[in-house]
C-alpha cells in the first residue's frame, strides 16, 4: 500500500505529465503561440507550473537552488508576467530543461521531507502563509490541473489532439463525423434557450 506522501506525489506528477505532454510533436512556433486574448500558450503553462514548483518546494520550506525564477532576473520588471511565456532569448529546449530541473528540485523537497514539515510561503498573507508540506503538495497538485486543463483546450483549438490517450482517458472514441453530429446538438440545445 502506498503511503499518503508518495499519493499526493504521484498526483502532481501525473498533473506534470499532462501539462509536458501537450507539447509533444509541437513546432517551437506552435507550442509558444498565444492562443487565448491574456497570451496563454503551451510552453509557458509548463515555464509557469516549474517556476511554481520552484518557489513553493523551495523557499518556502528553506531549500534553496542554484535556478532563477524568471522574475529575479536583473532587469526583468516583476509585474511582466515573464513565468508565462517563453522569453526572445529562451528557447523551447531551454524552459524544458529548466522545467526539468525544477521539478527535480521539487521532488527532492517532497522526498526529503515529511508531510507534515514546516514551511512558510513568504508571498501570502500573514494570517496564513504558515503551511506544511502536505498542504503544498494538494496546493500544487490542483494548480497544476488547472493548468493542464487550460492546455487540454489550447492543444485541442491547436490540432484537434485531446486527452491523454492513456488508461482513464474519458473521451468516446468518435470519429470527426460523429464529432460534428454532437458539436451540432449542443448548439441546438445552447440557442434553444
């Protein structure tokens, strides 16, 4: 039986999975495009979902890295929201492998640590930004499939790509003719109110 801390890992690992695997097979152009009026896109839901992880699984419970969160580079304005896109200088290969080691110092932490360990998020208010890991670990988890819910729909705007395609993927298995049948019933329904 698997203990709760090692659950709660595999849930936000799972979350990391969905979120790197809608970039698989995409063009550098097609992963960076903005796909939403705000600039959403593929790449920066992964950038941002790391840079998260960095900052929650270390400073909040003293376990510093070598890495940079994108807003703590010298002149980058903090409010530019630079942990959601890939930057002029940065290249596709260069956040993954970023990403990748943010979430292997995220790991360390969750695997160093019992759940029940001490932190503080320095970013929240005061009256409750005392947490423990296993708070930080739920918190992440279900930031993290928000987020890969976003990129669900991007990929499925982008290419028609849905799901994981995986055990418990809940999508019927229709083709694009049985595909239009149900888009034209929903509308039916949707203007008949």
């Amino acid at each position: 039986m698997t203990d709760l801390k090692e659950h709660l890992h595999g849930y936000l690992k799972a979350q990391r999975a969905a979120l790197l695997l809608k970039l698989d097979g995409l063009s550098e152009r097609e992963a960076r495009l903005p796909r939403t009026p705000t600039g959403t896109n593929l790449l920066g839901l992964v950038k941002h979902a790391a840079a998260c992880e960095l900052g929650y699984f270390g400073e909040t419970f003293d376990r510093p890295s070598d890495l940079v969160l994108p807003w703590a580079v010298e002149g980058v304005d903090p409010d530019d929201n630079e942990d959601m896109f890939a930057t002029e200088t940065e290249s596709m290969a260069d956040v993954l492998a970023w990403s990748r080691a943010c979430f292997d110092h995220a790991d360390a932490t969750i695997e160093a640590l019992p759940l029940d360990a001490p932190g503080t998020v320095a970013w929240w208010p005061t009256e409750r930004n005392r947490v423990t890991l296993g708070q930080i670990i739920i918190h992440m988890a279900l930031d993290e499939a928000r987020h890969a819910g976003h990129a669900d729909i991007l990929r499925e705007q982008l290419d028609g790509r849905v799901g994981l395609r995986s055990e418990g993927n809940n999508l019927p298995e229709w083709g694009q003719e049985r595909w239009a049948e149900h888009l034209a019933r929903l509308t039916r329904i949707a203007e008949a109110r």
